[in-house]
C-alpha cells in the first residue's frame, strides 16, 4: 500500500497533472467572467437598441458593481491558486536531495609524464622535472 500512494504522489504532482488541474480551475473562474459580461453588459445594451428595456443610472451601477466583483472574484481565485502551487513545488521538493557540489580538485597531472602529483608539488615525483606554478 506504501509502494501505491508513493506511485499516486508521484504522478499527482507531476507537473503536466497538476498544470491541467490548475488550467481546469481558472477556466472556470474565467467563466464567470465571461458570464458577468455578457449579463451585465452586452445584454443589456442589446436589450436597449431593441427597445425592449430602459434602464436607470442605478441598474447601470448594479451591472459595474456585478462585472466587478466577478473580476475580483477570478484575482482572487488565481491568488490562491498561485500560493496553494508554491506550497506544492516546495512540499515536492523536500524529499528531493540537492546535486552535491563537486570537490576542489588537490591533484594535477605532470606536463612531462603525465603522472598525478599533488597540487602543491614543485617536483614530480616520478620523472623528477621540475614544475612550475602554473601547472
């Protein structure tokens, strides 16, 4: 059972799983949106060209405040999405271990014999030639 909620971790928070969820999510909150537009104000200015409603300065308030508050509304939802992601990419990234850091190297090879010797040697010790610094 340990082995099937490792595997089910593994591909839920995948990222390709967990874009879709979070795609799926924003097209609905986008869809309020959509809908606040159209019944607040395409259909109304629809329903005055046809002459079939007349509105006051206060349905025209109602219909802002309503498109608003759907905008709020999907800023909202995204904000919390956002950090609900970032608390996920950090839980997933606990269990993983950071590359290490190669070691300084503390040998270089002899430019005559081509033997390892130590970084800090003036001689090699296999040919005897004399080193320089630079090596």
């Amino acid at each position: 059972m340990k082995k099937f909620m490792e595997e089910f971790r593994a591909f839920a928070l995948r990222g390709n799983v967990m874009d879709m969820a979070i795609g799926v999510i924003i097209g609905g909150a986008f869809s309020g949106i959509v809908t606040s537009l159209t019944d607040n104000f395409i259909n109304p200015i629809l329903n005055i060209c046809t002459g079939h409603a007349r509105y006051t300065l206060q349905d025209a308030a109602g219909f802002v405040s309503a498109f608003l508050s759907s905008v709020v509304n999907f800023i909202i939802m995204a904000f919390i999405l956002f950090c609900l992601m970032k608390v996920v990419n950090k839980a997933a990234g606990l269990g993983k271990r950071k590359p290490e850091v190669p070691a300084a190297p503390t040998t270089k090879l002899c430019p005559f014999c081509k033997s390892e010797i130590p970084l800090e040697a003036t001689r090699c010790k296999y040919c005897t030639s004399q080193l320089s610094q630079e090596v």
